[in-house]
C-alpha cells in the first residue's frame, strides 16, 4: 500500500512526538505542517525542514495530505477539524476533541456527511499494564464491579500558565485540572467501569491566576450500580502519578503512572509490580514517551488504508468530555447532574 501522507496543525512542543512516531512508520510521511503565525511558520520550516503554511486553505490544499493530526490549543480544534473534514481529509485530534459536546456533535456530524474518519488520540488505552487489567475486566474476573476511583492529583508551576496564552482558560482550554491534565485517566476508568450516569462535584481555583480549576472532586455514579470518585488538581505539588482503582466483588486491580502496583483476585496469586517502564505527567508534561502515540498513530493510519472506524472515535472520545462538562456544571449549580 502507498504511504498515507500527514499533515500536523499546530507547532507545540508535541509536534515532537508525532514527528519522532512517524519517522519509525513505513506506512506514513509528513507533508507539511500548520501554524496560524506566519513568524511561527518560518521558525517551524527552519527547524524542521517541512513546508509550514499560515494558512488552512493553502495547507489543506496540498493533494499529498490524507490525515490531518490536530495538535493547537483545545478549543481550536473544532475549526481545524471542520476545515479538514470540509477539504476531504481524515482527521486525527488530540484530546480533547473540543471543550463542549455541543461542540463535538457538530463535529461528528460533520465528518460522517463528509465521509472522513475523526479519531482521537488517548493513548493511555495502549499501555500494556491497562490492556491486561481491561481484559480481567472484561472477562469478569471481578465480577460485579463496586467501584471505580481516579485521582489525578497533578503539580504545574505557575510560569506553565503564565508562557501560554490558552492553558487554563475557559474558552480555549475549557476549563483545567479535569479536561486538560485529567481527561486521560477519566477515559481510563469509564472505559473499565461504564457509563457514568450522574455526578456530583465541586471545584476551585485556589493556587494559580487561572479561569480554570486547579483542585476539584467529585461522586460519581456508574449504569452499573457500583460508585466512584475522582479527584485532579494541578496545584497539588510536587504531583503524584495518576491513580486508578477499579474494585469488585472477586477482586480488586490498582494502577500507578499507567503500572499496575496491586492486582488481588480471588483464585490467583497476587501479582507484584509491574516491570512496564511509563512515564507520568504528575510534575513534568514533557515526561511522557512516545510508543503509546504511535500505536494510535498506526492504528489511524491503517484504518484509513482499510476503510474502518479508528481506535477511538468520535462518539468514543465524546464520553470523558460529557462527564467532565458535567463535572464543572455540577459545581456551578452546586446539585447533582444526570448525564
């Protein structure tokens, strides 16, 4: 098959790892990549060495490119989105697919009436310690599942707000702890537990010169019957490495940094540590490896070249922005939200 050729929105630090990912794909190449700063743009095509445009419409008119990859500020992804569904191009996002999922309906609806593939990249899913502790799950090894916890509790200094203009913002970040250091370990456990279908949460911004919340908890009721808790902060220094707790009747696994640290199930022999090497944001966003992208990375690409759904959809990746939307409406009304 003839390589898929990608084009990347957005020059963050980020723009780092998809380029390292693909460089190791025989199936994939770089075409180009987008920045709305003509300035950017040239500092971006020196260093790099790929043509870099300011502009959608000349970007997105290189015929070379099939997927887009969407890396810019949260709550400009739906405009790179649109223009790339609406150019023919399949889209791969990073999280989350935008701030609201008013905004993300008219995403998907978007992407179907124009027969492109929408993935999102949470890559977290592709972590061997998770995979093995979802199949246990799945398998019902735990049988009936009582609870379901998070923790995020998360430390960012305040020059990581004050250097952007777009962290911790409502409009561009929608919101802080919760949707944008959180929401991977909250896809996590809705993945293992089920939908949520009520919460009740309270947040703060207690630390940093944000709109967004820097501490926040909430009570979470699952369509299942078992309940939970999640917590993140990203004024919770030094920052721990994200927690997730799944419990049930027969047994109870807990992972750490994406390790599993505690798997006791009735029958089996306690497992110990895992040797998994991953790394964890709790202090440091840069301190993350780059397997887990490029497994979503290859999963897009040859979803494209055999003409199925991604990884994780747009329908998949809606679920941890919906809780979370609730998450902050909760707060606001100060009353427990049905999802």
């Amino acid at each position: 098959m003839s390589q898929i050729g990608i084009g990347i929105v957005g020059t963050g630090s980020i723009v780092r790892t998809y380029l390292k990912c693909i460089s190791e794909m025989a199936t994939a190449k770089v075409v180009a990549l987008c920045t709305t700063s003509p300035d950017r743009a040239r500092e971006v095509e020196a260093e790099f060495g790929y043509p870099v445009f300011s502009d959608y419409q000349e970007f997105l008119a290189e015929s070379d490119i099939d997927l887009v990859c969407v890396c810019n500020e949260s709550g400009k992804h739906g405009e790179a989105i649109e223009a790339a569904a609406m150019a023919g191009k399949h889209i791969l996002s990073e999280k989350p697919l935008e701030v609201t999922t008013e905004k993300i309906d008219a995403l998907i609806t978007l992407c179907k009436e124009r027969q492109v593939y929408l993935g999102c990249v949470l890559q977290n899913r592709c972590a061997a310690d998770y995979k093995r502790a979802e199949e246990a799950i799945r398998s019902g090894k735990l049988g009936k599942l009582l609870m379901g916890n998070a923790s995020i509790d998360w430390y960012r200094s305040e020059d990581y707000y004050a250097k952007s203009e777009w962290r911790g913002t409502l409009a561009l970040d929608g919101g802080a702890a919760f949707i944008n250091q959180g929401i991977h370990t909250i896809d996590l456990l809705m993945n293992l537990m089920g939908p949520v279908v009520s919460v009740y949460a309270h947040v703060q911004t207690r630390v940093h010169k944000i709109e967004g919340e820097d501490v926040g908890a909430a009570l979470v009721n699952y369509s299942n019957g078992a309940i939970g808790t999640l917590t993140a902060g990203t004024a919770l220094y030094p920052g721990y490495p994200e927690r997730l707790e799944v419990y049930g009747e027969k047994g109870s696994i807990i992972m750490e940094g994406g390790q599993i640290i505690a798997w006791n199930v009735e029958g089996e022999d306690p497992k110990g540590v895992s040797s998994e090497t991953l790394g964890s944001g709790a202090s440091d966003p840069t301190a993350i490896g780059h397997e887990n992208h490029k497994t979503v990375l290859e999963d897009m690409v040859e979803a494209i070249q055999m003409k199925r759904p991604p990884m994780v959809d747009g329908e998949e990746a809606r679920k941890s922005v919906a809780l979370i939307n609730a998450i902050y409406e909760s707060s606001k009304r100060r009353s427990l939200i049905h999802l």
